[in-house]
C-alpha cells in the first residue's frame, strides 16, 4: 500500500463506510492525511444530506410524472412562462450531468472559503451534548445576560455573565487541545454580590438585587469591550461600565426609560436600546450623558440631537455594523429600523417584515435567491450560482414569530452609495417552527435557531432545508456515530422544560480555530437558557468536562426541597402558557382571531 499513489488509495477509500474510514485514520499518519481528504469527506456529506435523499425518492416516485404535469399546467393557467422545471419537461440531463448539478446546489462554501468537511460531517451526524457550566456558591444563581470575551486575534478566552444575585462571573471557554487533559467551564473570576444593582452598598437583601436584575427581562444585555477590557451590563434604567480584570464598577449611566438591548461594543462605543428610544453610547465622551430621566415626556415629544425616538415600543435586538456604519433595529414593532451613525438620529428607512423579532444576527456571505435553484430552474448555470456565491454582500439571519408560528428570515445586503440596501429576503414561516424562534446564529456553514419549545434546529443556507434538530430537554443516551443522523433529525417534540434564549458561536462563522491542535469535537455553541442556565454544546462522543473539574456541590434538605418546588412551578408555567398557545392557535384556525 506504501508504494501506491495517494489518487488510487482515495478512489480505494470512497468505497467504505464511515465507520472504516474513521477507522483507517488509526493506521498511519500518512492514512490519517488520506482519510481526511476534503473531496472525500465532501461526498459523503453530499450523500447523507436531505437535499440529496429528496432528490433521490423523486427521481423513484412514480407519481413524480403526474406532479409535474400539474406544475405546468398551473403554470399556465397563472399566466407564467412555461419553462421546463424539471428534466422531464425538456431535454434529459445524463446522470453525472444532474449529480454535478444537485451537488454545486447544495455546496455549503461560498466564494473561497476552504472548508473542513470532515469537522463538517461530525458537525452534522455526530451526537451531540451539552456541558453546563457551575454556578458559584451554594445557592446558585442564575444568569441574566451573556457576552463573549476575545483576544487580540479574535479567539474566544472566557465568557462573562451577569447574575441574578447582581455580581459578575468570569468563566473559561478557551478551546482545549488534544494534547492537554483541561476542559473549559472553570470560574477564573466573580464579583461580590449586588455589584451591578448596588446592593452591596445599599444594603439590599438576595431578594430586592434578583427583583431588579430580572425586572426588565432583557436577553441582549451584555455587551463586551474586547479593546479596553471593559464589559458593559444593562439592568433596568442603568448601564454599568465594569473592569473585567479587576471586577470593579467603573462608571455607571442611567437612562430614561428600561434597557431593552445593547449592541455588541465596536469601536469603544456602542448602540442602548430602550423601551421607546435608542443611544449611542460612548463612554470615552464624559461631555455627552444620557439624556435626563425626568424628561421623559420631551423625549417622546420631539426629537433630540443624542437619541432617536421609537414610534412603537419593545427594541429586542440591534445590528451595528462596521462595513457601512449602518445601525439595524428590530423587535416587538414589524419593521427593521435602519439608522446611519454618520447622521444619527435621523432614521434612513425601514424593511417591513410583518413578523415579531426576537434576534437578529449577520453572517459576512452573500445571499443566494432561491431563483437561482439549480434543480428547479434548469436555466441557471452553475458559473450563475458561483457567481452569486462570490459577491462582496452579506447577510442579515433574523428570528421571530408570525401569526404564532415561527419565522426564519434572511435579507441580503448590497453595498450602495447611500449605505447597504436589501436586495432579497426570503421568509420561512411554513416549515422552521410551531412556535415562536427565538435566537439566530450563523453556525459554522450553517444557520441556527432556537424556538419555544426547547429545540435547537440547523438548516442549510437557504434557510429552508433542514440538516438536523436537538431538544436541550431530551435526556438520552448518545447514539452511535453513524447512526447520530436519524436520531437526532426528529419531528418537533412539544417540550414543557427550558428553552435556549441566546446563543453565541463559539468559533467565528464559517472559521476554525488557530490551533493545528483543536479537537475535531470540540464544542462550538454557547447557550443561555430560560432558567438562567448557561452551557456549552459540544458535537462527538469527547465530554465537555472532566469528571474532576465539576465542583460537588452538597444540598440541604431545606435547598432541595425549594429546589424541587421551583422545579415543578416552572414545569406548571410551561404547561399553562402551552395550552394557551394552542388554545390561540385552535381559535386563529376557526378565523375567530385575526
């Protein structure tokens, strides 16, 4: 086997399963390079996609004929082109000539990106689990808000939380590496109780400090300065400015109305967003203050030099991007809001969305419209699609909720001379959930999202086609590895436990770590859930932590038995607001809502 040429061993090894070719990686240090052979690795993804099995049950189906001589037919009728749709109503691609197409179809990569489908495959069947973190102290705590805290080479070192207790808490998430037997979720930092609320010199009891911690329930409410090692949290009417290596209140600010989101910090400023206004908030100008809470009524009134008024309440996330110094709005309203920070406060326009949304995230790839379908329309070439895979535009991921269900939405951005403008969007309110979405990430080479009922769902890059599903309240054992995909691609469960309220990558959209050592399975996605939990969501059969690591944390009686009333409350809730749920849902069915 020495003596042969790497091609001939590659078209050897295409003939075997995954769990040989996993196998065969053991053999050598030449196998393993062979093993890992990105084309190799590309097929069998290709293979094992759900793009790829629809395209092979219709072209087997012997209804699919009659399908699409229904198609044109409605086609005509409707007054559109009667353009071949399919193979069947032209010309007949030959066999490699349809593969080579449903293939650039599904390819993941955009542009020049050079992926590692063999990370790709285990990001897509290998089993899945979570890590969650430990709460310091006896009477654990629970998080209210979220933020990541980078390096100079943007890699991820630790995450910072805010608690419900008022303190700040400083944990490890640094990648591990092979050759090292340390796990992450260590707390290398906390404040002291009631830091962000005051109630360490007020005075205030556990009680009064988790009242205003939780008030206001905002979920974007930490933002990190990753320049000046600063992290700004937001906890009813005041943003706190806190030293990250030193733990200590540095400067506080209060605004008019609640703290409903904040911005990621760019530039060592970055966008509050209150209940019924938005700031620029820079903390190196100590000449430009928050405007004064008491004037509440002027500031609806009119408009102001350092603020812009909201004509509708409830602002849930904001986008400030740095490429176009555009500033993107959205929430409870069912518009996207676009400001310019070279002309804030003026508003330069909306996007009507129709939907509610919870979370909006940007990923730096240009949208593909989903005209340019490389199976459904046989005019579009594959330099077409590749071309559009390699424009200089990005993408705006957002994640929400319409007439009850919920909506996936994408919108792409081109550059202009007046700033970006949308040039598509594509909305999915038919398949991405039964209820309300949640959160939004870019994913790797994938998009993922959260809904109300405790699933995490990945999808590929048009949004629509469904790689995989996990419910964070589902406790069973890991599958095997080759058998992860049909266990974790189940139908919507209806779960009545936790559900996943922010997540953040770990690793950068589409990037990898800058260790030649990371572990293949190394976790990527960090959640926050509901219940104020904080985890770390991690792909293989590796555990995110070591058995020694894990504090052991011993219960009073008195603790467990609050702990399990909580617990059936909770479970009580969920039962209740469900039922209403569907009880809306029944009754928009009947047409008696609108």
């Amino acid at each position: 086997m020495n003596k042969l040429p790497d091609e001939i061993v590659l078209q050897v090894l295409s003939f075997l399963e995954v769990h040989d070719l996993v196998t065969c990686q053991y053999l050598s240090r030449r196998f393993l390079d062979l093993c890992r052979d990105d084309n190799l690795w590309k097929l069998e993804c290709f293979d094992a996609s759900r793009a790829e099995s629809r395209r092979k049950r219709q072209r087997v189906d012997p209804t699919n004929t009659q399908l699409h001589t229904l198609r044109s037919a409605f086609n005509q009728l409707s007054g559109q082109p009667s353009q071949p749709s399919d193979p069947d109503d032209g010309p007949r691609l030959s066999a490699v000539a349809e593969t080579q197409r449903a293939l650039a179809n599904w390819d993941p990569s955009y542009g020049h990106e050079n992926i590692s489908f063999y990370d790709e495959y285990i990001h897509r069947h290998a089993p899945i689990s979570i890590g969650w973190l430990s709460m310091p102290g006896d009477d654990p705590p629970e998080a209210t808000g979220l933020g990541l805290i980078q390096d100079s080479d943007s890699n991820p070192e630790h995450l910072a939380a805010s608690l419900d207790d008022g303190s700040v808490c400083i944990w490890d998430v640094r990648p591990r590496d092979t050759d090292s037997d340390l796990s992450q979720g260590r707390i290398v930092g906390k404040s002291s109780p009631g830091l962000l609320s005051g109630g360490c010199r007020a005075g205030q009891s556990r009680e009064e400090i988790r009242a205003i911690m939780t008030e206001t329930g905002a979920v974007e409410s930490v933002s990190i300065d990753n320049n000046r090692g600063r992290g700004y949290f937001a906890q009813n009417s005041t943003l706190v400015e806190v030293d990250l290596a030193t733990l200590q209140v540095v400067s506080q600010e209060i605004f008019p109305f609640p703290v409903a989101a904040l911005s990621q910090s760019r530039d060592s400023s970055l966008v509050v967003g209150t209940n019924w206004t938005i700031h620029i908030h820079d903390p190196r100008n100590k000449s430009k203050s928050a405007v004064d809470p008491s004037l509440r009524c002027e500031i609806i009134g009119g408009p102001s030099a350092t603020h812009a008024s909201l004509s509708q309440p409830g602002p849930l996330s904001i986008l400030d991007r740095a490429e176009d110094e555009s500033i993107w709005i959205a929430g409870r309203f069912t518009h996207l809001l676009n400001y310019d920070r070279r002309f804030f406060p003026r508003i330069l326009g909306t996007v009507h969305s129709g939907g509610r949304i919870s979370c909006i995230a940007e990923t730096p790839r240009p949208y593909v419209p989903r005209s340019l379908d490389l199976l459904q329309n046989p005019t579009v070439t594959i330099a077409d699609v590749y071309a559009a895979k390699t424009a200089h535009e990005s993408t705006i991921l957002a994640a929400g909720e319409y007439k009850g269900k919920g909506s996936l939405e994408f919108y792409g951005l081109a550059p202009s001379s007046s700033g970006s403008v949308i040039t598509e969007s594509y909305r999915n309110r038919q398949t991405a959930a039964s209820t309300r979405l949640l959160s939004v990430a870019a994913h790797g080479y994938s998009t993922v999202f959260s809904d109300g009922d405790g699933n995490l769902k990945w999808v590929e890059r048009d949004g629509m086609t469904a790689i995989r599903s996990y419910n964070i309240n589902e406790a069973v054992d890991p599958p095997c590895f080759n058998q992860a995909q049909s266990t974790a691609q189940g139908p919507d469960e209806p779960s009545q436990g936790d559900i996943v309220q922010k997540m953040i990558p770990l690793r950068p959209s589409g990037g990898s770590w800058s260790s030649k050592r990371a572990d293949a399975n190394q976790s990527e996605l960090v959640l926050k859930t509901g219940d104020g939990r904080i985890g770390v969501l991690g792909f293989g059969h590796n555990t995110l932590y070591t058995r020694e690591e894990k504090e052991t944390i011993v219960e009073t009686t008195e603790q467990r038995e609050r702990r399990d009333a909580e617990k059936q409350y909770r479970e009580t809730l969920g039962r209740a607001l469900q039922s209403q749920a569907d009880e809306v849902r029944f009754m928009r069915g009947l047409g008696l809502l609108g």
